[in-house]
C-alpha cells in the first residue's frame, strides 16, 4: 500500500523538526536525499529560530537590568545626601557640646 498524503506531512514535518521517531524511514535514494536536506534544512531553520529568541529575551533583559541599576543609584545618591546631612547634624552637635564643656569650666 502507498503511503497517503498525510503520511508524507507527518513524515516531513517529523524530519524538518529533527525528531526523527523512526517509524517510517525512506526507502528510495531520491527519498533518502530529501529527507537529508530537510533534516538539514530543519537544522539550520532551528538554530536561526533559537538563535532570534535568545537575542530577544538578553535583550529585554538587558532593559530590565538597565532600570534597575538606575534604580540602584537613584537610591544610593539619596543615601549619600542623607550622610551627608548626619554629618553635617553630627558635627553641630558636636561643636555644641563642646561649647558646653567650654561654658562648664567656666
């Protein structure tokens, strides 16, 4: 009996995607040859599908990481302003408190 339709696409969609089940297999040289070249053709499609998906996902990622290191310095600048106010508090309170001890001997 020879095989359908259906057969055929089952058949090449099963060798272009590269699973390859093995349960029908060429007979012809002619077949053997195209079911080759749609093995390699498949190959070569899947790698330049994967290849697209990563370049797209590392570059949204990318982005991502981009707003959250401005984040990050966003947050420490606003840190660094506040030590540096504490500083400036501290160095006050200071100066006071020796103005104390200063009044204290007196």
């Amino acid at each position: 009996k020879e095989p359908g339709y259906g057969t055929f696409v089952y058949y090449s969609i099963v060798s272009f995607t590269t699973i390859g089940y093995g349960d029908i297999a060429p007979v012809s040289t002619a077949a053997r040859m195209v079911t080759g070249f749609s093995s390699m053709l498949g190959m070569i499609i899947n790698v330049v599908f994967i290849s697209i998906l990563l370049i797209f996902v590392s570059s949204s990622q990318g982005s991502q990481i981009k707003k959250e290191e401005a984040r990050i310095e966003k947050i420490a600048e606003e840190e660094e302003k506040e030590l540096e106010l504490l500083k400036g508090k501290n160095a006050k309170d200071s100066r006071i408190h020796s103005l104390f001890e200063e009044l204290r001997k007196l």
